[in-house]
C-alpha cells in the first residue's frame, strides 16, 4: 500500500497489528479461558499477556500518537481512531466481559438458548 508519509506508513502497520495478531490472540485466550471452570483468572492473564505484547510494537505509533490525536482532537478523531480498531476493540470487549464475569451459561443466554437443558 502507498502512503502520503511515513507516518501513515506506521499507523497502518500498527493498526494491522492490532486488528490482526492481537486480535486474534485475544479471542484465542478469551475462548480457551471459557474452558476452565473459573475463567476469571485466566482472562485476566490473556488481557495482560495482549496489552503488553501490543505496548511492546507500538513505541514507533506512540511517537506520532500526536498528531493523530492532538489535544483538541474533536470526538469524531477519537471515534475515527476506534473504528480504525474494530477487530481489536470487539475482541478486547469479548475478553473483558469474560474477566468481569460472563460465563459460557451467559453467552448461551445471550444467544436464546435455554441454558441446563440439554437437546
């Protein structure tokens, strides 16, 4: 992909990082916590693993963190910022629920299945 400079050229690896690797890492660790009895713990350990990893590649989109979000950046900036992080936002939602206490009974509640039940 070209880009206007290498500014951007950084952002869009970094966003692809975190939409991609991260992403996926953390739905991997989020679904396999589900299978522990108690999957608090281990969801905790997976969002600690992931944000450590993803701080540990974004020093250079750190450095330039400014100018795409200056100090009076609009809302609209921030919400840019986050659509540009769906994939990552969406997986990060998913683990975070999961280490507030949602189960896999909360998941098939959520879904409409009748939960104890079985066929």
């Amino acid at each position: 992909m070209i880009h206007s400079n290498p500014d951007d050229a950084i952002a869009a690896e970094y966003f692809s990082q975190a939409n991609g690797t991260a992403a996926i890492l953390l739905l991997s660790l989020g679904y396999t916590s589900l299978q522990f009895t108690h999957p608090k713990p281990f969801a905790i350990g997976a969002l600690v693993i992931s944000m450590l990893w993803l701080f540990s590649v974004g020093g250079p989109y750190r450095a330039i963190l400014k100018r795409y979000l200056p100090e009076d950046a609009s809302i609209g900036r921030y919400l840019s910022l986050v659509w540009h992080l769906k994939i990552f936002v969406l997986s990060l939602a998913f683990v975070l629920a999961i280490a507030g206490g949602m189960t896999v009974k909360d998941i098939y509640s959520f879904f409409g299945y009748e939960v104890g039940v079985s066929g």
